[in-house]
C-alpha cells in the first residue's frame, strides 16, 4: 500500500485527466489551457506541470486513455461474436449509443484534428488504430475472411466515419453493406 501523498498525487494527478476528457470535447484542443484544466480539476495551475510535463502531454494522456477505454470496450462484442456478420453487428453496437455531438465522438474528432500537427500524438493514436486493426484482423484471418487486413482497416475506418458523418448528417442502416463486405464473396 502507498503513503497517503502518493495516493493524493495519484488522485490529483486522475482529476486532472478527467478534467481533460471533459474540455477538449466541450472547448476544442487549442482552447485547453492550464488555468481552465486546473481550475476545472481543483487545483492550482502549478500543479499541472507538478504531475506532467507539459500541457500537451497531459492531453495525450488524457485523449489516448479515453480512447483505449473506448477501443477495449469494444473488445467483448467482437470477441462473442461468432461469424464475420456478426462482428459487423458487434462494431456497429459499440458505436449506436453516439450520435457524432455526444463528448465521446467530439473527443476522438478533437483528438484526431489535433494529431495531425502533433507527431507524438499521431504516433500514438497510430498504434491504437494499428492495435485495434491487427485484432480485428486476426479475428476475420480466423473465420476465413478474404484479405483480413484490409477489411480490418476498411472496416475500422468506416466505422470512425460514421462516427464523423452522424455529427453532421444523420446516416442511414449500413449492416447489410458491411457484412457484404466481410461475408459475400469474402472468402478464401
């Protein structure tokens, strides 16, 4: 067990990535500054560089974490699944509850918007994707998918579009597309 102190930094250090969580979706990357992080997490703004070592770093954190959260929720759907259209089903369950406003779907567009000018957080949001795709790809490869890779990435891009797209314009049912894609045809 650890001393109190390490147990408070501890405590402090989760506030101050929830915190996170909550503004990039609510403000935007950029809009994310100390003062308002701490001020939302209670604490001083000393204490954000106290536990990391920059900004930055904390959202990256704060970002990668929500997304692997979100990424390994999905793991139990997918792993239940027993044939190639119900892992479709699987994927598209883990998403239905986001309808691209929500602070999940605004975090992951945040989130990648802001990877494209930050090389560190692009590489890490690379190897969630890549993460997340070689399972899905194992997981097809198994099932005698055709070309398990590219339908892993085809599908976990759709996927993310959908989440991009819902924000904007409200999508139709694709099931049935997709699990053409994975079983029609899609057989070695």
């Amino acid at each position: 067990m650890g001393s109190p102190a390490a147990e408070r930094g501890r405590e402090v250090r989760q506030r101050l990535l929830a915190a996170a969580v909550e503004l990039v979706p609510e403000r935007g990357w950029a809009a994310v500054s100390t003062r308002v992080l701490a001020d939302r997490a209670g604490v001083t703004p000393s204490v954000v560089h106290y536990h990391f070592p920059s900004l930055p770093a904390l959202l990256r954190e704060a970002v990668t974490g929500a997304m692997r959260q979100a990424l390994e929720a999905a793991g139990p759907a997918l792993e239940e699944a027993r044939t190639p259209g119900a892992v479709v089903d699987a994927m598209l369950g883990s998403v239905a509850p986001y309808p691209g406003e929500d602070p999940l779907s605004l975090l992951f567009v945040e989130a990648y918007l802001a990877a494209t000018r930050d090389e560190e957080l692009r590489e890490q949001l690379a190897g969630l994707l890549t993460d997340f795709r070689t399972r899905l790809s194992h997981w097809l490869a198994e099932r005698g998918v055709a070309e398990p890779d590219a339908t892993a990435e085809v599908l976990a891009a759709t996927v993310d579009g959908l989440l991009l797209h819902r924000g904007l314009v409200p999508g139709g049912d694709l099931a049935a597309v997709l699990r053409r894609l994975v079983t029609e045809g899609g057989k070695r």
